[in-house]
C-alpha cells in the first residue's frame, strides 16, 4: 500500500477513536468541563499529564535540536524533565488540596484581590498563546508533509479535531483523549527509534544503541558521529557551545517553567485525593522518561543518517569532506514542503553541505570550487523525516506522523481548556457575572475554547520560530509569572496582593518584554534590532530562552520587598496556607 493511503488509514483512525472519546466522555456540568468531576484515577492522570505536557516539541522539535546542537540540546532534556520533582514535592498536592477550578482562582483567594485574579489570567493567556504557536507549528508540519495538504488546509483539520472533543468533552473528554493520545504517540515514537537502531547498531535499545559500536565498523555511533560533522566544518558533536550561566538560566526556567504551566497546574485538580495528585506526578514522570531517554538516540542516529544516506550520489570524497551529487527521494518529498531547500550554488550538480559559517573551513571549501552550503534543513523535521531516511517500511512513517499529530493536538487541547476556563470562569464568573448560571457558564467556555482555537490557527499560518524555541519561551514566561505567586502563596503568610501583583507584572514585562526585543516573536514587523549579532547583546549572555530564570528571580524580589512594605495579608489568609501545608488527619479530601 502506498505511504498516503497508509497515512490516511492510520491517522483517520485515531482521529475517529478522539472524537469517540470526546462524545462518550461528554461534560455535561462545569465540574466535567474545567477538572472532569475530580474523578481521574492516578494512573490515567499521569498518563494525560504525560501526553499534555509531551508537545510537538518533545515529540517533533526536541531530537531535531539534539541532532543539529548535540551536547548543547541537553539542556531541554534536564529542564523539561526537572521540573515534575518541583511540581511533585512543592505544588501539586497544595493545590489539589486547595480544590477549586483553576490556577488564578487559587491566586485569587490565596491573595484576596480580584486585580489578581485578573493579572494571574494576563499571564496565563501570554504563557499559552505562546505555547500554542509551537503546537500549531507542529500541526502545519506534519499534515502539510504526511497528508499531502498545503499548510492552511492542515491546519483547518486539526482545528476541527481539536475543537469537536475540546469543546464537547470539556476536561473530561480531554483527558481520556490524552490517554489514547499518549499511546499514540509513544508507541508512534519508539518503533522507528528500535527500526534504526538494530539498522546502525544491531541493538534493539535505543538508549543502550546510543552508546553502542555500529554495526561492522566497530566505532563506536557518537564517535563516528563527532568524525564526520568535524570534517564538515560543524563543531563536534559530543561537545558544548553555550556558556555556563546560559545553560544554567535554560535549564533553571524550564523547570520551573513545568511547574508553573497551568495547563499542566490543572491536570491534578481532576484526581480524587491529595495523594493522588503525588501519584499522578510520579506516573507522568515515568511515561515522558520513556520518550525522553529515547530522544537522544533519535538525535543522533537522525544526524548520522541525514549525512550518511545520501550515497546513491556520493561522487567521493574531498580531502576526507563528502560530497554528494543527487538528491536521495527523502529529500526530494521533503523539499515539496518547503522545510528542506537545495540550492546550487556553484553549478556543479552535486550537493555541498558543510559549515560555510566556520571561516577556517570556508577557506577551505573555497579553494574546491564551493561557494556556500547548498543544504538548509530544518530541525524540527528531523524525527518525521527519520524513518524515510533510514528507509523503513512505509507503515512505519505513517506511524510517525500519527504520533506526532497526536502530540500537538494533546497539547493544543490543553491549552485551549485553560484559555476557556480562564475566560469562562475568572472573568465572567469570577470578575463580571458573579451570579452567571452553570449552564450558561459552560455555554461560555465552549465559546471562549472555539474563539481560541481560531487565534490559535492564525498563530500556525504564521508560526513565530521553530516549535522547541517558542514552546522554551512560553516555559519562560511561566517561570517568571505565575511559579513564584504559587510558590509563595503556599509557603509564606506574609506575602500579601500587593506583592504577589507586583511580582507578577515584573516577571511578566520584563521577560516578554527581554524575548521580544531580542526576537521579535510576535511583532514581526518590528524584529530585532541586533541583526546577526544578537548573541554579543544578550543580557550576561543569557539567551532569550534562558531569560525566565531572571525573570523569577526578579518577581521573588519585588513579591516578598512590597510584601513587607505593605500591610501583612488578614489572619483569615495566614490561616488558610497553614491549613494548605498541615494535613488534616480524618479528612478524606486529603488522604
């Protein structure tokens, strides 16, 4: 069977079993709709936290920066994985304990001010609208390349799936959603990886493949690899690039950044008991540990194959640099999307690919007649692409495009829910109809999910970066807004709404304002005003996606400082975080 009618069959059928989810698992009160009844068991909320959280960019993005940044890509590893034990130890069973809708009618009440509520729903909708251009990106990705479609009709479809079982099935239906999702796309993710393995390796284990000689040549893959993008002109491959405190500010502001992502934040308001809400983190960190030991090995094995399967035109070799003369299928479909170009420069019908941005090398490669690196590919097609260069059966790369439409749309789901409980809940509820009834409250969530998804599809037509940098931006803005209120809310009496209000504008302006400035993510006619030589700005060479970690620090500052030059928060307050941090015995809720 052919790859399209494969990719049809596969991805139509996992389209059909969310929708069927979706109708069976139907909200029918505002309890479904925002935290599904609290009656998720452990096991399948970490398995909805696990696909919630996992994001196009894990599934797509993540292994494609490890295969172009190497060493230098660890840091996403650390950061998106770190912060579970945050969100396990300091947060999830405070919250689940506090036991209301969503994340600013917990800063709401903890900090006695609707001015807080309102500015905690600022930061969330900044934190997941930037989120969301990353998912839909990936959305645009993968059906422009498996399905065949141009970018729009793509992205028209998976706005239709997203909005039948979001807006139907409300929490409910999207988590039961997300644990189907998490099958898809683990499985989707660790065939291919065991194909190529035991291809190079002869190792069905792609953790232990990663580590391992290959096959006949007895060198060892990473070795192997660090020999050829050398001879390119790339800086090898097991080595790092980025400064320490760029790495610490990275891997600092995604953990944190996990921890105080509300469409994450919320997935354990939907379990029964306060232990359950420990269990379900310690289960999530479980199932991504599958997908994210195996990422790295996806990384490698993708560069080593993207240089070395295009022998049907290697012509030889050029002082020990490869030079190719046709472009292998893979490359030629990919091409089609716009994602891959092929552009030669000096006329000679081979394909140049090396480092022209290494000066030394580019003397070099000058003095063979090249006149430039003639191979753009972009990173976040490295994992899609994966099993088309390693030439695996067609089966298995409509496996992978399942996968990686289940990722982004699990995600996506996520996100829009929180967006609509946001609007839905604290503002027409919460600030402007105190007395709305439920069902036109829930009428108006289903409303406010469909209004998002459609600024969401805008954000995919005109996708603001690469999946893994925007999604590490949203991670950013989370670490710099809403962590620390939550932190501190749970864990000191005497941070007051002046504080909390203070420290969140501050983290908030200042880290959009510091990933604006340096990347013009949203205001593309504006841009950056560095040109080239952006990094020679930075602030202490902290990179955009590093700068939350500042941003925290900044809004700890300014919480606890106009705290204690303020009035002290009402007793009634003080006693609420004790009762928040001491269980209680005999209650049940807390057991």
């Amino acid at each position: 069977m052919s790859l399209q009618f494969l990719t049809y069959v596969i991805v139509g059928l996992s389209f059909a079993l969310y929708i069927g989810i979706a109708i069976w698992s139907r909200a029918h009160n505002t309890g479904d709709f925002y935290i599904a009844g609290k009656g998720v068991s452990p096991l399948a909320n970490g398995m909805a936290t696990a696909a919630d959280w996992m994001s196009a960019a894990s599934f797509i993005s993540m292994a494609g920066l490890i295969a172009f940044l190497g060493y230098d890509g660890s840091v996403y590893l650390m950061g998106w994985t770190g912060g579970y034990v945050l969100l396990a130890l300091l947060l999830a069973p405070y919250l689940r304990k506090f036991g209301k809708f969503t994340v600013p009618e917990f800063i709401a009440e903890r900090y006695y001010s609707k001015t807080a509520r309102i500015v905690a729903v600022i930061c969330l909708i900044f934190i997941s609208f930037t989120y969301i251009a990353g998912q839909m990106r990936g959305v645009g990705i993968v059906f422009s390349k498996f399905l065949e479609v141009d970018l729009s009709t793509g992205l028209l479809i998976g706005m239709g799936v997203v909005l039948v079982y979001a807006v139907l099935g409300g929490m409910k239906g999207i988590t039961y959603t997300q644990v189907a999702q998490y099958c898809v796309l683990i499985f989707a993710y660790t065939v291919p990886a065991v194909f190529i393995a035991i291809q190079l390796t002869g190792n069905p284990v792609p953790q232990l493949a990663f580590g391992s000689e290959i096959a006949g040549s007895g060198t060892a893959l990473l070795d192997k690899l660090d020999d050829i993008v050398v001879s390119l002109g790339f800086n090898q491959y097991t080595s790092g690039t980025k400064s320490r405190i760029d790495v610490l500010c990275i891997t600092l502001a995604l953990m944190v950044g996990t921890a105080g992502l509300p469409h994450v934040i919320v997935r354990f308001f939907t379990v029964p008991k306060v232990r359950d809400a420990r269990l379900s983190a310690g289960y999530a960190l479980l199932f991504i540990a599958i997908l994210y030991t195996t990422a790295p090995a996806v990384g490698s094995m993708a560069r080593y194959n993207l240089i070395n399967t295009m022998q049907p035109g290697t012509v030889g070799a050029v002082d020990g640099n490869l030079v190719f003369e046709e472009r292998p299928s893979w490359m030629q479909t990919w091409q089609k999307t716009g994602l891959l170009t092929f552009t030669d420069k000096n006329g000679d019908g081979h394909i140049q690919y090396y480092n022209d941005n290494n000066s030394e090398f580019a003397a070099q490669a000058a003095a063979y007649g090249w006149q430039g690196n003639e191979l753009q590919v972009d990173q976040d097609i490295m994992v899609l692409a994966n099993p088309e260069i390693a030439g695996l059966p067609n089966w298995v790369i409509a496996l992978i495009a399942a996968g990686g439409i289940a990722a982004a749309l699990s995600t996506a789901a996520g996100l829009l829910l929180v967006i609509s409980a946001a609007v839905s809940h604290d503002l027409i509820k919460g600030i402007f109809v105190p007395t709305i009834s439920e069902r036109r409250e829930l009428l108006a969530g289903r409303i406010a999910a469909g209004f998002a998804i459609f600024v969401a599809g805008y954000l995919g037509f005109d996708p603001p970066g690469w999946v893994a940098q925007v999604v590490a931006f949203a991670f950013g803005l989370a670490a710099a807004s809403l962590f620390p209120v939550i932190l501190l809310g749970i864990f000191s009496k005497r941070v007051n709404k002046e504080g909390a209000i203070a420290g969140m504008l501050t983290g908030l302006v200042f880290t959009y304002g510091y990933i604006e400035y340096f990347k013009g993510l949203f205001l593309k006619w504006a841009g950056s005003p560095w040109g080239d030589n952006v990094a020679a700005n930075w602030l202490f060479g902290i990179s955009p996606e590093g700068i939350g970690a500042i941003g925290m620090c900044l809004n700890f500052v300014v919480a606890i400082s106009v705290s204690y030059m303020t009035a002290p928060p009402p007793e009634r307050i003080q006693h609420m975080v004790e009762h928040l941090r001491v269980p209680r015995q005999f209650d049940e809720e807390t057991a």
